[in-house]
C-alpha cells in the first residue's frame, strides 16, 4: 500500500527539484526556509533577475494586495545581520544571516518589530542620523524561523507597496534566485517571445551604428515561429530576443529565466540568471541592445557576449555568440525560453547564408581615438581631461569629442561633449573641466552639470572642476549658491500640535542636492524622517516633548554647502 505513494512523492519531488535547477550545476537546501509572507496564493509583482534600468532586478517582489503592514516573518532561524534605513533604495530593511550560510534580506519595509524599532532609533540618536548602515553581532538580535521581524510597506524607491526579498551567499553576497530554494510560486504560464532581431555585426564592437533587422514572431502558449521565410543573412551576424514571462494570478509581466540560442542543434549562447554578483549588475547595459533601449524602451536580450561583459550567466558560449554565415547553406536555429519553474517556449526559424563575410566599415569617421575595452584609456586637450578606467568599457570603442559655446544661463564653460550616452559604461569615467571662467570666490559652489542641467557632483582641483559622471554625455560647469527650501505641511507659526502624531515639510534643492537635514526641539537632536521619492520629511512626537511651549529648528544644507536654517514655535 505504501510503495506507490512513496513512489508518486518521490517522482514529483525529483521532477520539481530538476525543474529548479535548469542550466545550473550549484545544490541549495530545498526544505530550510520558509516564505517570508503568509499571503496565499503568493504571486510575484517582480522576478529574480528581471531587465531593470541600469541593474537585474537582485531579488523577487511579493505582492502585497496594494496594502502595507503584512506581518514579515524570518524565513529560517538565524541573527540579524545588518540593520538598514535608507532615504531611497530598500528604506528600511533588515538582513538576517542563516546557519546554513545563506543571508536574507527583506526590503521597503514599513516598519521593524517592536524589539529591532527600538535597537535602530537608538542607533539614529546615537549617530544622529535617519540613515543608518550597521552591521550588529550575533548575539545582539537572534531570530527564529517564522518569528515576525517587521511588516510589508513601501519605503525607499519603491512604486508601490511589495516585499522585495533576496536570498544571498553570505560569504560573497551573490544574490540567488529565492526560487532555487524551495519557495514556491505558482506558474505554469511558458514565457511569451514578441519578436527577434538580427545584427550584422561583420567583425566589429557591436554599438549604435550595427545594423539590425526585426523579425516578426507569430505563435503562443510555448510555441513560436517566424511569420516570414527563412532569413537571408550574410557574414558575422548576432540575434537577440524580446521575451518576457508571466505568473498566474499576477497580470503584470515578469523576466524570463533562461534564454538559449542553438545552430544546427549545437547551443551558441545560454543565459541563465542564477545567481550574480551585485558589482556586475549594470553590466545588464551590456547583456541588453542598449541604444535600442534608450532609444525607444524595448529591451532587447543579446545572444552575442561584448568581450568586456563582466556577468556570470552565460554558458556554452561558441565564438561568444557570434555566427558565420558565408556557406552558402540552409541553417536552422532555435530559441528555447524558460522562467525559473522551467515552463519552455521555443522558436524555430531558418537562416539562407550568403558567401560574403566581408567586414563591415569602421564606424564613424577616422582618425578618432580606439579605446581598447582591456585596458584604461585617456584623452586630454587644453580644456578637458577624460579617464575611463580599465573594466568600465564593454568594447572597444571609436571616441568622439566635441566642444560647442554655452550660451546657457548660469553656465561656466563650454559644452563637452564626451562621446555620447549611447555607449554604456561599467564604473563611469572621470571628467576634468578647466574652471578659467569660475570667479575664485565661488570655486567651492562649481559643478559639472549634464545638458539636462543633472548634477553630476563635482569639486575645484589645481584649476579644473572634477567629477565623475556614470554616464557619458554633455556637460559644463554651473554654480549652486542657493539653499535648499524648506515648506512646512501641517504646522505655522504657534500653531497647537496637541492632537498631531507628526510635523511634516518637504525639502528640495534646486541643483546639487540634499546632503543633510538635522532637527532639534529646544536644542536637543530630534529623529527627523526623509523619503526621497516624495521629498517628505517628517518628526513623529515622542515623550521627549511634553505639553507646552517649543521651538523646532531645521538645518537643511545641499552638496555645495549651502545652508538653510528654518525655525518654528509650536505648542504640544
Ligand atoms: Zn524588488
């Protein structure tokens, strides 16, 4: 009687485990965690490695019925590990390290339990600081499996209210698809293919000038094809693939977990986003058509690898995805889409090759500078001085530099243009611009602004203002002189506040940006709330103001040092 049923359990756990491990050669513990929310069915607003601007996403987002304050409970035993409050990013998240060497990480909270709100105001009054990055020992904090640690909210950039959660490797915190440990979320839905291109790479940087081809695709529920005859292509030629996947019971659309290109049968390029390091993510620039997507939004997966893509997901690489089709032969090829619970779409199409493998022309004109992607690089005139750091470029690259007039209000230089955002990049580069024009009594107010007047930071240095810009682009130099300004929400002058939880401002700045905001209450540091996506700043009452008389004073001060000082009196 029992060895069928044992048979059947045995049957479906072997089939799910395999389904968990598609493409991945790494065991993880199956049965230690338990999800993070009680809300059942459990349904993802955001998968593990989808295709976000400038990063993968780095873990899954629970949805919370649009609702905050859903208890979070700690998915295994374990301490925590790091208690984090942040204007922007996660908010306010904690991280609770597991025996079995795994950390947890949960996201724009609303709140912490009673005992951890406790442990971190103490900590922002000690460091007189809302922001706090402290990393606590094992014994300040132990949690137990299923005990609540805080509840669901919306804090830090978040668009909405989720639990972002992740499941990291302690010892070299590479973030882990949570899918691969056993917590289960429902879906049998096989990701959707929209559409392929091709890229006629002819031996050169892939880059804005590749010319490329879409291809229309027809088809449903895990299987796609070409609506057109074979393609007809000639010489060095890459694809990539719009694809995205979707959940039951989540109407939004998710990443995709695997994409596979084969030729002939043989695979050329497989992505799969097990797992990577958080270092490599804006190397997603590189894994996507990035011109494409700054150009019109659609995200475009590559299936050929730029020689300095840093990421950890690719496997079976053949010529780093990069085909040659000069044999004058019929070849078939083959998308195989999966999402992390190893539902399959596939496309097959055909090629027609051509003879010619000619390469194609360099791109853009002659007599530019080559920047090889293995190696720093540096380019100087009389006005400027540009470093890109070895690591930051993904391809060797033809540089382009320019210098228009600025007739722009408030500008001190001209425009640079340093080649152009079209051209991603790892670490950023390093920009100096002469400061001839900068009066000496306003050096310490200078910085490099974008044309889109974003600040790019920036500080005098031997003649020059120096920043370093992410991106590249168009810049010159502008002065912040002015204050942050401070508007009061729901309190005026003398106003009683008796029956008020909070006071509440919103502080912006016009260029440079907020570095600091400090309250005080009769002289004494008070808690002050920030929350950049609303600009809100905040101060919940606590015993320290008994009823009576106040005085609150705001000091707000932006980058380049400039001051504001607001004072109010209230009553409690
Ligand atoms: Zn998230």
């Amino acid at each position: 009687m029992k060895l069928p049923l044992l048979f059947i359990l045995f049957a479906g756990a072997y089939l799910k485990l395999n389904a968990q491990h598609i493409y991945s050669g790494n065991k993880y513990p199956l049965t230690d965690f338990r999800r993070p929310l009680d809300i059942t069915p459990p349904a993802l607003a955001g998968s593990f490695g989808e295709l976000r601007a400038n990063h993968f996403h780095s873990g899954i987002d629970f949805r919370t019925n649009q609702r905050q304050g859903y208890p979070v409970y700690a998915i295994a035993d374990g301490y925590i590990s790091r208690l984090r409050v942040q204007n922007s990013g996660f908010g306010l998240a904690l991280y609770i390290n597991h025996p079995n060497g795994y950390t947890s990480v949960y996201g724009h909270l609303q709140r912490f339990n009673p005992k951890i709100a406790r442990e971190v105001k103490a900590l922002q009054y000690q460091k007189k600081s809302y922001e706090i990055d402290e990393f606590p020992n094992a014994l300040l904090i132990p949690v137990h499996k299923g005990e609540i640690i805080a509840y669901s909210g919306n804090t830090g950039s978040s668009g909405g209210p989720h639990l972002h959660f992740e499941i990291r490797d302690t010892k070299n915190e590479a973030t882990i698809n949570p899918q691969f440990f056993g917590i289960d979320i429902p879906d049998d839905i096989p990701p959707v293919i929209y559409a392929i291109y091709s890229y006629r790479l002819g031996h050169r940087p892939f880059n804005e000038f590749t010319p490329k081809q879409l291809h229309q695709v027809t088809g449903s529920a895990g299987n796609y094809r070409l609506s057109g005859p074979a393609l007809q292509l000639s010489g060095e030629t890459g694809f990539g693939i719009v694809t995205t996947d979707r959940h039951n019971g989540a109407s939004g659309l998710n990443g995709v977990y695997s994409i596979e290109l084969q030729l002939d049968g043989t695979p050329v390029c497989i992505s799969a986003l097990e797992r990577f390091q958080f270092e490599n993510s804006k190397a997603i620039n590189a894994h996507i058509d990035y011109p494409a997507w700054l150009n019109t939004k659609r995200s475009i997966q590559k299936s050929f690898v730029d020689p300095g893509n840093p990421l950890g997901i690719y496997s079976n690489l053949v010529n780093n995805g990069r085909m040659l089709f000069n044999d004058g032969k019929l070849h078939e090829l083959k998308y195989i889409v999966t999402d992390a619970k190893g539902n399959k779409s596939s496309l097959s199409f055909q090629v027609q090759a051509g003879a010619d493998d000619a390469p194609l022309p360099a791109a853009g004109s002659s007599g530019q500078p080559a920047f090889s992607y293995a190696t720093a690089n540096e380019y100087n005139t009389e006005d400027i001085r540009v470093i890109i750091p070895k690591g930051s470029l993904y391809d060797d690259l033809s540089f382009v530099y320019k210098k228009l007039p600025n007739s722009a209000a408030g500008a001190y230089s001209g425009i640079h243009q340093v080649h152009n955002k079209l051209t991603p990049l790892h670490n950023g580069f390093q920009l100096w611009i002469r400061a001839d024009a900068v009066p000496e009594k306003y050096r310490e107010k200078a910085l490099i602004v974008n044309t889109n007047r974003v600040s790019q930071g920036g500080a005098y240095e031997d003649g020059y203002i120096k920043t370093s810009p992410r991106n590249f682009g168009s810049f010159f130099i502008a002065l912040d002189t002015i204050a942050p300004s401070v508007s009061p929400l729901n309190i005026s002058e003398g106003k009683r506040m008796a029956g008020l939880s909070k006071m509440s401002f919103r502080i912006s700045d016009n260029l440079s940006g907020i570095k600091s905001f400090n309250g005080y209450i009769d002289g004494r540091w008070v808690l002050m709330e920030f929350d950049t996506k609303t600009a809100g700043l905040w101060h919940t009452f606590d015993e320290n103001t008994g009823p009576g008389k106040h005085r609150l004073e705001l000091v707000v001060t932006d980058m380049k040092d400039n001051t504001r000082n607001y004072s109010i009196t209230f009553y409690r």
